[in-house]
C-alpha cells in the first residue's frame, strides 16, 4: 500500500478527541464582565455577599484544577505535543487501524482504514465485519476474530478477497492479515483491529515456491542420482532418477520409510553416516560399490558423498551424488569397461581388500574392509592418503601389523600371516594378509593388504574351549562328588550309631550331633557339585510355574530383606513344565540371592513369566535353544552388573567374586546344572552401571493323550499289595485324618548288601541287622554273585552300589536277573539315577537311594521295598 501524504493523514477520525475551544473562553470572560457590570448597579450591602459568593467559587475551581493537575487528570501543552505525535504515526500508519468499543461502536480509525472501508464519517463507517464479506473461508475466518475480540484475545488471520473490498477495486484478488488485540485502558475495554494489505509478500512467497518446484524438478529428473541422509541412516530425499535406478517409490522416501541400509550393503550404512571429524570440517569423498535395488540386484555406482561436522565433531545431514556405472550406464568403451569390471570384483569381493602407501597409511579399500574395520572405503586419487592401518588395529597388535607392513614394504614376499584384534567395532579378530604391491612408487601404494574376518570362527572355538573345560571340570565334579559321598556315607552312618546310643542328656551327644550336621553341610556342597556336572538325581513332575513362584514369595522376600522390592509378573495362561520341583525352588532361590547382593544400596528384583511361541524362540537366535514352545522365567535385577571378563566365568565352579568366606561360587554352577538337566536353556544379559537379566527357557511340556481303560470290576485289596479297594478310598471325611502313629521300621528277610567301600559296608550292615534282617554282605559284583549261587536259601533284597570295581551294578543287575527274575534291588549311588539307568534293559524295575544318606532312610527304604 503507498504512503500517505500529510493531507490524507489529517483524515483520520477520532470520536475520543476534545480539542480546546477559543469561544468558549471567550464566553466565560463575557460572563465575568457582564457579573462584573451588573453587580456595579446592585447597592455594597447587597453585592458584598454575592461577590464573596463568586470569589469562593472561584477559588474552590482552583484547588480542584490544583489537585487535577497533580494526579494527571489535566496536562500541560507537552504531554498533549506527544500525544498529538503519536497520533500522527498511527494517523499515517500504512496499515488500516480501527479500534471498536464494547457493543461495536467505532471511536478511531486511521485514514489508511477509511480508504480501504470507502468511508469519510462515522456515521457510514463500517467494521471489519462488514467490511470483509466473501466466501466462507472469509466468514469463518472474521467470525473467529469477531469472537476473540470479544474474549479479549489476541488473534490473527490471512483471508483471501476476490474481489478485494472497496480501496483495491483494481485488482482482481487480494491477501490480507487481520489482526485483533485488546487495548489495554483502565475505564473501558476497547479492541484495536489492524489490516494489512499483503498481496504482495503472498505473490513473491509463490514466486519462491515456483522456483523451488522447478529446482525440484530440475534435480528429480537430473542424469544423475542424488540423495539425502540423516545422522540416524534414514534417507530424507532421494530424486526420481534414482529411484528408479533402485526400484523405489518416491512416496516411501523422506518419511522414513526408507533407511540408508536396505540400498546399501550390509553393515556398510552405519560406517557411511557415522564416525567423527574435526569441528566444523566439510568433508567429500568417493566411493565405488554396488548399491541394492529393490528386487536385490546391484547397481555398481560411484558415489561422491559429503558430510559436515558440527562443533562437537559429530556428523550432519550428508549428501551425497551417485553415478550408475553398471554396463552401459557412463560409457561403451572397452578400457572404462575393463576398469568398471575391476572396480566391481574390487568393491564386491568378500575379502577385505586395501592398498597401503610405504608408511601404512590406507590409500584405497573396499567394501568388505569397511564392514570389518568400520572405515570408510574410500578410493582416493593418489594426491591423499588416510589414517595408517594400525590407527584400526587393537593397542596390543600394533606391533605386529606394523612389522608385517615394513616387511612388506621392503619387497618381501613371504611375510607370514598376522592375527589382529580390530579396534572398532569391538569384538572383533581378523587374519590379515600383507604382499608388496609391485609398485612402490606408484599411486597406488607399496603394500596389499588382505583380511579375513575370523570373529565367529574365534567365538566357536572360545565355545568349543568352553565347553571342553566345562566338561571336564564336570567329570572331575563327578568323580570327587562319588568318593566323597562314600566318606560322608561313612560318617553319617557311625553318626546315626552314636547318636542311637547316647541320650540327649550326655555330653557327647552334642558333639555327635555337630559331627553330622557338618557332614550334612558337605553333602550339600557335593550335592551342588552333581547338580554342576549333570549327575544328580531329579524327580521331574508338571508344575505350573506361577504357583511354584507364588509357594516362593515369602521366603524371597525373607531372604531379600526391606532395602529390595520384589515384584512378581505372570504371564497368562502359562504352559505347564516338567521339572523337579525343589531344584527348580533352588535355582530362583540362587538367582534372587546373588541379585539381593548385586544391590548392596538397595533396587528391584522382578521376576516375569511369559510364554514364548515356537517362532519367537527361533527369532532369539541363541546357540542351543531349539526352536520349539518354551516358558521364559526372567529374573532382573537393577544392581551394579557385570563386565564381559567376569559374565564369561560365572557358570564355573569355584568362581565367585563375593569377599572371603562370603560365598563358595557353586550357586550359579547348580543353577546352570539344574536348567540343563532340566532340558531347558539358560542367557545372561549384563550392562555394567544397569543390573543383569537371567532369563532362562524351559520347555513347553505337553501331555500324552490318554487311552481309556476297559472297564473292569473293582480291584480287591491284597494284603500283600496294601492297596485299599476304590469305593473305601472314595468318601472323604470333612474332620481332620489322625495324626499316623510311628512307623515300624524292624523286619525280617535276607538282604544281600553289596558295597566295595568297607565302612559304608559296614556300617549299613549293622543298621540292617539291627532292625532284624538277615544281612549277606559283598565287597564287589563277582563276590555278590558266588554268594547268590553258594546260598540254599533264597534273598529277599539286593541293597547295591552302582560304582563297583570288576562289576557295576548294572551289569551285576542284569547276571541276576538270569535266575532270579523277580528279585527285589535297591540301588545306591552318589551319582544321578539316570547316569546309569542308560545300561539297563528297558523297564527294568529297582529303586533308588542317592548317597548319602542317613540310616533311618536305608532302613525305610528297605522296608518300603520288601513290602511292596
């Protein structure tokens, strides 16, 4: 909108305006000199008190007008100079300016309002609201403002006028910005409207955005490829050309839909967009590699990709140009033919490539180096060279790849192959090759350098290693666990003996005592030690886990004391599993204390079940985890962690990083045990600082359907059997059964008690004979089977060891079975029952006793046999 000139300004109206009137003085003047002339016909004594009246008056008038003028109620010429200034800058304001009272009533509008209203007076002086009426996006847009106005809101809007109202008739459209704000005066409320006329900033807005849609399209449609990424890898831009080479839809890029790695190789993303630089460094570089359409074939390009670093030396948004130089994409010529073929066996081989100049600094790599090192592959022009080799090389290898790549240097052909550790990323072995290049003073460099990536072979053969040493340390476990079992048999039978002999008021019989509870105190270190090897002895059945944890939750919160919450979360509808109810209570109850000191200030154990689906399991990838149903058991802890060296040792036995006497680093050994006798899979998650995660897999168990039995009659009981008929077991009695009296451990029979171990021998043979059996002892298998064929009168029992030297157990099982098939056996061994049950004939019958035990379970074990 033009300026204004000075007479146009001079036509604002300003209902609010009370200009000084000289006619009015001149009337209050008049008045004075008429009361003046009056009074001087009116007698002294009758003017006096009228004059005194007048006088009064007047000075009354003037205290008033004193006490005005010093609460500002009236001004001097000064104030009112600046007011009149002020004025003048809103009268002349390009904008249009009215300002409405309460109820719509105009009291200013400035003269730029009054051309574009068509207006002169107040009395054909329109409003905004009357002034903008068009479509309804106008209306809408007034009716907002109208409302804010009336809120004493402040509120602005662009409408568009075709055609604009009177002012711009000549045009045919016009844009404008309305604006409504309340004004802040003390006795009425008055809102201020504005209009401005901006057409013109709207016309080069879309000027501008013209020009950006044809530098758009300009650059879609360029013979060439270009494309955006962010730091995080997602491509922001791509153009049409490449798109299309790639085989993408444009309507996928930009909102991350796209990301850098799905049209690079593998792992080459992140060394693309990532990395440091110097602060505020712009960096180009180019590269030869295969990009990966869409369908998964390669488009071999050479890209010249740019990134700038910030302050802080982390990477900007990049951009970068690609040029397809697939067959027929740059040239026909054979020699360029010949190069991009090269280039491609180059970038696409998967052996780490590089050529290195005489001080090992990296002139070129490929593709495959870049994935293993984590470095860009750069191809430069021979002018720079990189960072030297070993800057990717662990501290304790440098060496050795700098002497091989001086050797090298040097023209010698028989250096031998290097093992390096790699720098970044961690974790990761390399087997590296040097050669000379046979150009040494060429661009190319004077070394070859040659990689294997050796991680996972390195990992399985840690594994291997591992597993070995595991193993091992598991059967020497085993060994020591079955001779020490034989001494703590030894002594806690002599034990049982005394303390049958001594009453409770003698003076040894509290040693005795002490004797055997530090005897059984041993037996539960041997007990964890099979329970490490896999040798123990488990009694599987189906639980469902969330009652097993919720039978746990007062003895966990005993254990864990007051500073560490404990907070318990059941999957729905959990699968049942078969495992042996006490250990599996053994391994939560290891679990939860080994996190309870893992929070010495205090944290939170959570303890969470879930069922995991066949496809899921196999989604975890982890070695020795079938891919089939399984229930999870995770136990978290928010404690101080572990690093990698200690995470790779705390299934071992004897490990423990708890202080002296404050542990014997079997807890987490037996819990690995028991989890793989149990069938199941054990994984451990630590991040120092964080706490550790123990999620461990047992599988899903599924019941065998049931075949329905033929009815029969109902089975009469033996008093051989000591079965009770079905209808007497069938009522229930709602009293409480009585308390069962003391079982009657004597007997009568012939036990033939194998056992190589002469006070273990001995001492069950005096238990036995004590409680009124007939015992035949034997000191290996052979011997046990020349008193079977010497003796006349037959054996009840068999009471034998499983370890025995010249004769096992099993195979002394088997020799008696051949004239003696319904003979009664009774195992005893301080290793598991399935160890040996293998070397039996299936459905072989016997029972089971683990050493070691105490004489009242072998005397109820015998009488429970020789009943049943």
């Amino acid at each position: 909108m033009p300026e204004l000139s000075s007479s146009a300004a001079e036509s604002a109206l300003d209902r609010s305006e009370r200009p000084g009137r000289v006619s009015l003085l001149l009337l209050l003047a008049g008045l004075l000199v008429g009361a003046a002339v009056g009074l001087s016909f009116v007698a002294n004594e009758q003017a006096q008190p009228i004059i005194l009246g007048l006088l009064a008056l007047l000075a009354m008038a003037g205290v008033f007008c004193l006490f005005a003028f010093a609460i500002g109620a009236i001004q001097l010429t000064g104030q009112g100079t600046r007011n009149d200034v002020t004025k003048a800058v809103v009268d002349a304001a390009p904008d249009g300016m009215i300002a409405m009272e309460e109820g719509g009533r105009p009291i200013y509008a400035n003269a730029a309002y009054l051309k574009l209203a068509g207006s002169d007076t107040f009395t054909n002086l329109r409003p905004v609201e009357r002034v903008f009426v068009g479509s309804p996006e106008v209306s809408e847009a007034v009716y907002r403002l109208a409302q804010a106005a009336r809120e004493g809101r402040s509120l602005s809007e662009e409408i568009r006028m075709a055609p604009p109202p009177g002012g711009t008739a000549e045009r045919d459209f016009a844009w404008f910005r309305i604006g409504v704000r309340p004004l802040p005066l003390p006795r009425r409320p008055v809102s201020l409207w504005s209009v401005a006329d901006i057409t013109h900033e709207r016309e080069r807005q879309e000027n501008v955005f013209q020009e950006l849609q044809h530098a758009i399209d300009y650059l879609d449609h360029a013979p060439a490829g270009f494309m955006a990424v962010d730091p995080k890898g997602s491509v922001v831009y791509m153009n049409a050309t490449l798109a299309a080479w790639l085989g993408h839809d444009l309507a996928q890029v930009g909102s991350g839909g796209l990301r850098l790695s799905e049209i690079l190789p593998d792992d080459l993303g992140p060394v693309l967009v990532g990395g440091k630089g110097e602060p505020g460094e712009v960096r180009t570089d180019r590269f030869d590699l295969d990009l990966r359409r869409r369908n998964g074939h390669p488009l071999s390009a050479r890209l010249y990709h740019r990134v700038a670093y910030g302050q802080d030396g982390r990477p900007g948004d990049s951009r970068t140009l690609v040029l397809n130089r697939s067959a027929g994409g740059e040239t026909d010529d054979p020699q360029q033919a010949a190069e991009l073929r090269f280039d491609r066996f180059f970038n696409t081989s998967p052996v780490a490539v590089a050529t290195l100049a005489a001080d090992g600094r990296l002139v070129r790599a490929n593709a495959s180096f870049a994935r293993l090192f984590g470095t860009l592959p750069r191809t430069g022009d021979g002018s720079e060279v990189g960072p030297p080799v070993r800057d990717f090389v662990v501290e304790r290898d440098r060496h050795v790849i700098e002497a091989a790549a001086r050797a090298a240097a040097e023209g010698r052909g028989d250096v031998p192959p290097v093992e390096i550790g790699v720098s970044a990323p961690v974790n990761r072995s390399a087997r590296i090759w040097l050669s000379p290049a046979g150009t040494a003073g060429g661009a190319e460099g004077a070394v070859i350098l040659y990689a294997l990536d050796t991680t996972a072979q390195h990992q399985l053969q840690q594994q291997v290693n591992q597993a070995q040493k595991m193993e091992m340390v598991g059967q020497l476990a085993g060994g020591i666990a079955h001779d020490f079992n034989n001494v703590l048999q030894a002594i806690i039978g002599y034990s049982d003996l005394l303390l049958a002999s001594h009453r409770p008021t003698d003076p040894a019989f509290q040693d005795i005592m002490q004797i055997k509870q530090n005897a059984n105190r041993a037996a539960s270190l041997v007990r964890q030690l099979l329970a490490f090897s896999r040798r123990q002895t488990l009694r599987p059945e189906v639980i469902h886990l969330g009652e097993a944890l919720s039978d746990l939750t007062l003895l966990l919160k005993r254990l864990l004391g007051e500073r560490v919450e404990l907070d318990l979360k059941h999957g729905r509808d959990l699968w049942p599993v078969k495992a042996d109810v006490n250990q599996f209570e053994q391994v939560i109850v290891n679990l939860a204390v080994n996190a309870r000191d893992a929070m010495p200030e205090g944290g939170r154990l959570l303890i969470r079940t879930a069922n995991m689906i066949a496809e899921a399991v196999g989604a975890l990838r982890l070695n020795g985890l079938p891919g089939t149903d399984h229930v999870l058991i995770e136990v978290s802890d928010t404690g101080t962690g572990m690093t990698p060296e200690v995470m790779e040792k705390i299934f071992e036995p004897f490990f423990t990083t708890k202080e002296v006497n404050k542990g014997t680093g079997l807890g987490l050994s037996t819990v690995f045990g028991i989890v793989k006798q149990s069938g199941g899979y054990i994984d451990v998650r630590s991040t120092v600082g964080q706490g550790t995660v123990f999620a461990i897999y047992l599988p899903r168990h599924v019941p065998a359907p049931e075949v329905e039995a033929p009815e029969a009659l109902p089975e009469i009981a033996s008093p051989a059997s000591g079965t009770a008929p079905a209808a007497a077991a069938a009522p229930a009695s709602a009293a409480e059964p009585p308390k069962p009296p003391a079982r009657d451990l004597t007997g009568h029979g012939t036990i033939l008690l194998v056992e190589d171990e002469d006070p273990v021998r001995a001492v069950n043979g005096r238990a036995l004979t004590a409680r009124g059996y007939t015992v035949l002892e034997a000191a290996s298998g052979l011997e046990a089977l020349q008193i079977m064929q010497e003796r006349e009168v037959p054996v009840d029992l068999v009471v034998s060891d499983v370890v025995m030297p010249e004769m096992d157990g099993p195979t002394l099982l088997r020799e008696l079975r051949k004239a003696h098939p319904n003979l009664k056996v009774i195992f005893v061994s301080g290793y598991a029952e399935d160890a040996f049950r293998k070397n039996l004939p299936d459905g072989e019958e016997f029972n089971f006793l683990p050493k070691p035990f105490s004489l009242k379970q072998l005397v109820e074990t015998v009488k429970t046999t020789m009943a049943g």
